[in-house]
C-alpha cells in the first residue's frame, strides 16, 4: 500500500509537465496563451505540500537561506556560524556537505505524511541556491549521489 501511495504522489508531481507533452510553443504571447496552465485535478485540489531540503539542514538554523546568509557580517546567521563552526572562510559551506547523510530519510514514510495531511500533491525542490542537486547529476559532482548522502533522493 505504502508503494502506491509514493507512486501515486510522483504521478501527481510528473502529470502537470506532460499535460501539453505533444504541444510545441513559440516565444509568443499567442503561443503560450494556448498552454492549459493549470489542470482541472489542480483546480480541484485544495491543498499541496513543497518542501525545501538540502545541505542546509545540517546547521538546521533559519532557513535554506544559511548558504548565503552565513556571510553576512553583523547578522543573526553570521553569528551563529562563528560560535558553532569558526569563521566563514575557514569552515565554508562546502564543509557541511559530508554532515548531509539523509540517514532518517524514507520517501514512503514522507509520502504516507503528506497523505494523512491531506495534500493531494506534493514535490521537492530538486536544487535550491545553494546549486546541490538532490538527484544523481551527470553535469555537477555537487550532487546528492556523488556526496553527502551518496543517493539519489529525487
């Protein structure tokens, strides 16, 4: 049952983008007038679940902003990397990376979560910022598979 809950949550992720899979559009407002933006089972769902998870779980502080905001001198994230992990520069955000190892993560138990919260649909967001890939990327080692967890989460 579990298998044809996650199945079912990826179906719901996948179908919107192949919709209009045999449409061809034209960088016109013409053209993409025509594309069915937002499908009736879409309309009809009231509510879904995105969520942000990467590298930036593992200082766990504010937000998936901490790449960025760590370095900012004189605010709340900057001070909270000094006093856990020493200046920016020596411990960068690079270093977190092998601290990433999805250990507790099982995709079933997330897509039965999500169920039981009522979303009809749910998705992950496969790279923020921060440019990690949660999937086994063939055009960045800065993935998912090749560090941190050493798998493909997507």
């Amino acid at each position: 049952m579990k298998s044809l809950r996650i199945l079912t949550i990826l179906s719901l992720i996948a179908v919107p983008g192949f919709l209009n899979a045999g449409q061809t559009y034209k960088p016109t407002e013409e053209s993409l007038s025509k594309h069915e933006a937002i499908p009736e089972w879409m309309q009809d769902a009231k509510m879904g679940i995105y969520f942000h998870w990467g590298v930036y779980a593992v200082p766990a502080y504010g937000d998936e902003w901490y790449p960025r905001r760590m370095h900012e001198k004189g605010g709340d994230f900057y001070q909270h990397h000094i006093d856990n992990y020493g200046d920016p520069g020596d411990f960068g955000y690079h270093n977190f990376v092998p601290f990433f190892k999805a250990e507790n993560f099982d995709p079933v138990e997330w897509a039965d979560l999500f169920l039981d919260a009522g979303a009809k649909f749910a998705g992950p967001v496969a790279e923020h910022h921060d440019g990690f890939s949660m999937w086994d990327s063939d055009v960045t080692p800065w993935n998912a598979k090749d560090m941190g967890p050493k798998r493909d989460v997507m």
